[in-house]
C-alpha cells in the first residue's frame, strides 16, 4: 500500500480545491463560447499559405525534415514538428482541433491565474479571460500547422506564470517545489518555442508583485524587497535563455540574428533608433488598441458588410451565450460592481499595459512589428496583457451593468471578426482546390523542371498570397525521396509586377529556395495557369494558339505568348489528387469538359473535342465566360459539324471581342486550326464581319 506523505497530500488538496473553487460552470461557458466561434472551422479549414510547405516537404522528406527546417533560428520547433507530423501527417483537421485546444487551455490557465491575483473579482475574470481567447487581433489561427508551436507556446506562458503564482503561494516544501520545477520548464519551453515571447517575463514579475502585496502591508520598499527575492529564482527562465541564444547558439537567419541588429544600431544609431520607435509605438497601438476597434471594421470590410450566413449564426449563438452568462451573474448577485472593482480596475491598468509595453520590445528587436495581418502573430504573446488592459478600461465604469454590457460588446465583436477571418479563410482555400482540380483534368502529367505562371481567383480575399509550388508539386511528384534540400520538381510564380517584367526580358533561369526546399525558376519557358474569376474554369495557355477573356488581367495578357505547353505529358494518366489536402472531386460540370477538350485540341484529336462537347450539349452545359467556347469552336469547324458550330457562333454573336479573335486565328498561316472551306466561310460570317 502506497503511503501519502503530508506535503504531497497538502499539494493534491491544494490543487484539488483550487480547481473546484475556480473551475465552476464558468469554465463551461469559456469551454461552449470558444468552441462556437472556432470548432465549425476546424472542421472545414484545410491548408492555409505556408502550410502547404510544411506539408510537401513533411510529405516528401518525412518528420525528420523538421529539424533542418528550424536548425537555423528555433531548433526545438523541428522536435516538436517532428512529433506532430509522425502522429497526424499532413491531415489538417488534427492540427485545427490542436490550435483550438491550446487556445482553451490558455484561456482556462488565464482564468485560474487570474482568480489567484484577484480572488474577489471572478466575474471580471471570467469575461477577461473570454476576450484573451476571442482576442481579434490574431488572425493567423487559421493556419493550424505552421502556427501550432505558438497556440503552444501562449499555453505554457500562462501556466508558467501560473505555476509562480501557486508555488509562492504553496506553503509546504514540496508543493513549492514541484511548482517551481513545472514554471521553469513550461517558461524554458515557451520562449524555445517562440522567442520573441520572452517579454512576458515582465508579465511575471508584475503578477508576482500584485500577487505578493495584496498579502503584505507595510512599506513599499519591504514589498519590493518580497518581490525580487520570490522573483529570484525565476531569472533563470530569462536568463538561461539568452544565455544559450546569445553566446551558445548561432543563428544563419537575419530576422533572428541578435549581433545583425546591433552592427545595424552601430551604423546608423539615429535612423535605426527612429524606425524602431515607430514600429514600437504602431505595434503598441495594433496589439492593444486597433486589435479591438479597427479590425472587426476591417474584417467586415472584406466582405463589404454582407457577412456570411454561418457568421450571423455563430455571432448569434455567442451573445445568447453571454446573455444566459449574465443572467446566471444577475442571480448570483455578480452584475454589482463590488467595493475592490476601482482598486482591480488600476491594477489591470498597470499589469496589463506594462506587460504590454515590455512585452513589444523583443519583437522590434528582431526586426518585427505587430499588426493586424501578416505579422499579427506577433502579437499572441501579449494578447493577455491586451485583454487585461481592456478589462482595466471597462472596470473603470462604476456601474457592474455597464461593465457586462461593455465586455460583451466586445466580445461579440471579437466571435465575428474571427467567423469573417474564417469565411475569408475558406473563400481562398475553396478556390485553391477548385484551381488545383481543374488544372489536374487538363494537365495529365508535367515535365520537371515546368515553371507555371499561375492566376488564381481570390474574390474576396486581400492578402497576396504564395504561388503556391507545393500543391502543385503534391500533385504531380508527391514520391518520397531522401534528400536535404527537398528539389522542387517544377515552381510556380505569381504575375506580379517584377515577374512580368523578369519573363517578358527572358531572364535566365535561377534556382530559388527556402529553409529546406529549393526549385528552379525558368523565366524563359513558361506556361500560364488562368482563372480570372471564380466562375471562370481553369485555362491553360497554348501560346500558339490561344484567345483572351475579358476578365484577363492586362499584365497577365503580355505574358500569354511566351506560353508554352510542351511540359505537358499528354500520354500520362490523370492524377489522383490526395483528399486531405484537395478535397474531393468537385462535379464534372462544364468545366471537366472545357478541359478534357482543350487537351484534346492541344494534341489534335478534334475527334474527341467534339465529342466531349456533345456530352456537354446533352448536359445542357455551358460557360459563363464565353472565352471557354473556343476549343469547341476549333473542335466543330475542323470535324465539318456546321450545326453544333453555328449554335455556338449565335450565343456569341455580340461578343465583339472574342469573334475578333477567333477570326484572327482563323487567318493565322502556321495555326493547327485550319477548316475546310465550306465552315471557313461559315466562321467568317460570324466572327469577321
């Protein structure tokens, strides 16, 4: 029989009767308002941007290619990533029910370390903790895989401080102890995780101090003196960190590489001083200001105020969620600001806006900002001081009726700016696989080395997003091979401004690479990927013998002849697409025929083009952008069918722009497109007049 010493017995009813004392049903409601806003996404978002690398690369190289992915500037994220692909693979729901989880954790931890410091304030602590969780200012969640380390990483931070808090509280030897080894390492590995996190080390010492004079009267300097001597031991947290980035590690990447930011301060000591001042004040107001007012706007901007039905739903369900909250607050006597609400009001203030202020200083000192998009995460590490500072602000109002009506405002808008984050989310990635399968119908097979030009159809949707290489190598050579760095057998590239320009002066070609993947980009052959809209069906561009749509890009446009279509293996069969990352097959509408027949024309077989567009016609299939008629045209004038021809010419016949073209290429002497003269002269009083 195992004997329970006092002092471990002392630590088992210690913590047992803290999680009951804290964790009511007020936990239920962090667990039923969190999973509303976010677990209907997690079960429909897949691959978002920089995802899909470390999916390619995991995919082709295997788990172990984490560790030479992070060598250079985060070792431990390749341990870690390690463990996550060897269990879940490239399967994305995993990661998206991990995001969430980590993120719940946190906001419990929030709330239970909040409890300590301020015993007597739960329902303001109950409603902090929920804005941490809903904090808007983070919109990268929606990318689960590349950013797990630092769902992760916020979770240990909390229950670091956590654990100070209760081990300066334990009064036994043992418990103490026991907490303080679980601060330690939980603080050692957050910062691993995320460096530039370290800031909240000042977040600790702060709740310390509100922790330790709440217990304590006398003189200021006797309650400094407690402070630094239970703060103590937890130096080591900071300092055995940069001791080890500072003098142990060396890092091969300039975004973290401590001495490249000092040689920058010796050169320029006042310019460098005054960008990094602007970048601390803009991500001081991002992080704590803007997060909660100028991104729900912005958010709603996206979608030009016409939110999404599912959003409404969500949106909904939160506030009836908080209103059922505050009945239950208003039963229990809970809505009363009470007597100790002024004093937790300027604590907060303090706690929340020093942790905020120290907590920047390491992202401006890599070089980083905080904002509300592209380096939003930057901001997760201090997005407990930003709800807590908030809660400070709303605190401040005497009334505890206004208090609630105040936060749940907030909250409410914070559960709809990430559902808009989400539907965003959701428009891009449902026309990524749409793309992806198109382009798989049309494309059979695809010489390595191919360089694709690829425009996709992002309504909607603000950022300027990759290329996106990997989907197309997962489709073409997704084989397993061991190699470090992971050759990408054919690159894509975004017809952006300078890429034009590189393409139309036929620049050389040139290897590009990141981390632990490399491709060669061939500027000099190309073929072009076009989906202008997203009604528009995927085209590939047979420089020699092509038309434009209307809805083509003009920059696109100046590319189109520089297309080339050789790296097409015709003979190949059709690839099958994985599921995990594409989806399934989408209905073999209009689309699946435009692209079978106008792989059928790039060989010739006019045969066969002509007979998937009778399938199509039996269908009562058509095209919304009229430009995909073309291979139908070619198909029916070169096969002698006058009738099906002459239906089509007439649903185009006002279409100017397009008849110009086909008559172009109609006269075109070196054109594969050549009819008997009986439909030439059809197709001439249609499309020349």
């Amino acid at each position: 029989m195992v004997r329970i010493e006092p002092a471990a017995l002392h630590f088992h009813n210690l913590t047992m009767s803290s999680i009951k004392k804290y964790f009511s049903p007020d936990v239920l409601f962090i667990f039923l308002i969190s999973a509303v806003v976010f677990l209907p996404y997690a079960f429909r978002l897949t691959y978002y941007l920089d995802d899909w690398y470390y999916v390619y690369d995991g995919v082709v190289a295997g788990p172990k290619i984490f560790h030479s992915m992070f060598s250079v500037d985060r070792p431990i994220r390749g341990y870690f990533f390690n463990v996550f692909f060897s269990v879940f693979g490239p399967h994305p729901l995993p990661y998206h029910l991990g995001a969430y989880l980590w993120r719940l954790i946190a906001g419990v931890g929030a709330y239970w370390l909040l409890n300590v410091i301020w015993s007597g304030g739960r329902r303001n602590n109950f409603l902090i903790a929920i804005l941490f969780i809903l904090y808007p200012g983070y919109s990268w969640w929606v990318s689960a895989i590349e950013y797990q380390p630092m769902a992760v990483s916020l979770a240990l931070q909390v229950f670091s401080v956590l654990f100070t808090l209760l081990s300066i509280r334990s009064a036994g030897l043992l418990p103490k102890a026991l907490y303080l080894l679980g601060a330690t390492l939980t603080g050692w590995a957050y910062i691993a995780l995320v460096d530039y996190a370290i800031g909240a080390e000042v977040f600790r010492f702060l709740c310390i101090y509100l922790f330790i004079s709440h217990g304590m009267e006398g003189p200021f300097v006797r309650r400094v003196s407690a402070v630094l001597k239970a703060w103590l031991p937890y130096l080591a947290v900071s300092l055995g960190f940069v001791f080890w980035r500072v003098f142990l590690f060396e890092s091969d990447r300039q975004a973290t590489d401590i001495g490249l930011h000092v040689e920058k301060f010796k050169t320029s000591p006042l310019g460098y001083l005054t960008e990094m001042g602007a970048d601390f004040y803009n991500s001081i107001m991002n992080a704590g200001v803007h997060a909660w007012f100028r991104q729900p706007y912005l958010r709603l901007m996206d979608f030009r105020f016409d939110v999404p039905l599912l959003g409404v739903i969500l949106t909904g369900a939160v506030v009836l969620l908080v209103t059922l909250a505050g009945y239950l607050w208003l039963r229990r006597g809970g809505l009363v600001a009470p007597e100790a609400s002024q004093m937790m009001a300027r604590e907060a203030l303090l706690l929340g806006g020093l942790s905020l202020l120290f907590g920047v200083i390491p992202v401006i000192a890599f070089g980083r900002f905080i904002n509300l998009s592209i380096y939003s995460h930057y901001g997760l590490p201090v997005s407990l001081a930003a709800a807590i500072l908030l809660g400070g602000v709303i605190c401040i109002f005497p009334s505890g009726r206004l208090q609630y009506i105040l936060f749940s405002v907030f909250i409410t808008a914070s559960a709809l700016t990430h559902s808009l984050i989400a539907e965003r989310t959701l428009v891009l990635e449902n026309s990524l696989e749409t793309f992806w399968w198109q382009a798989s119908w049309r494309i059979p097979g695809l010489q390595p080395d191919a360089t694709l030009v690829t425009q996709y159809p992002y309504e909607r949707v603000v950022d300027n997003p990759l290329g996106l290489p990997e989907a197309l190598n997962l489709i073409y050579f997704p084989e397993p091979r061991q190699e470090d760095p992971i050759r990408y057998f054919a690159s894509t590239l975004m017809p952006t401004q300078d890429n034009v320009e590189a393409i139309l002066a036929q620049k050389p070609k040139k290897i590009e690479g990141y981390r632990t993947h490399e491709m060669v980009v061939q500027y000099a052959d190309i073929m072009v990927l076009t989906q202008p809209t997203s009604f528009s069906c995927v085209r590939v561009v047979d420089g020699e013998n092509f038309v434009v749509s209307a809805n083509d890009p003009e920059a696109l446009r100046s590319l189109f002849e520089y297309s080339r279509v050789d790296s097409i293996r015709v003979a190949e069969e059709v690839p099958i697409l994985p599921a995990y990352a594409f989806g399934r097959e989408p209905e073999r509408g209009w689309c699946y025929y435009f692209e079978k027949a106008d792989l059928a024309v790039q060989s010739a077989d006019w045969t066969n083009a002509a007979r998937l567009g009778d399938e199509a016609f039996a269908l009562g299939l058509a095209p919304q952008d009229q430009v995909e008629w073309f291979p139908f045209v070619q198909a029916y004038a070169m096969t002698g069918n006058a009738d099906r021809l002459e239906n089509i010419l007439q649903q185009t016949a006002a279409n100017t722009f397009f008849n110009e073209q086909v008559c172009t290429a109609l006269h075109r002497s070196d054109s594969k497109f050549a009819p008997a003269a009986e439909i030439g002269a059809l197709l001439e009083e249609y499309v020349c007049k």
